[in-house]
C-alpha cells in the first residue's frame, strides 16, 4: 500500500526538480550572453 502511495509524490518532485533545473540553466545561459 505504501508503495502506491508514494510513487506518485516521487514522479511529482523528479519533475519539479527538472523544472527548476532548466530555470537555472536557462538564466545561467542567460547572463553568460549578456556578459
């Protein structure tokens, strides 16, 4: 029970972790440009 329960918060932070991933890269990317 607890493994069906649990797997759906882990799909939820790996995505969220791979959101704020790209942001930061992306603003990384972002001022290595502009300087």
């Amino acid at each position: 029970m607890q493994g069906t329960l649990v797997s759906p918060y882990i799909g939820s932070s790996v995505l969220l972790l791979s959101l704020l991933l790209l942001l930061v890269v992306k603003k990384r990317q972002n001022r290595g440009n502009t300087q």
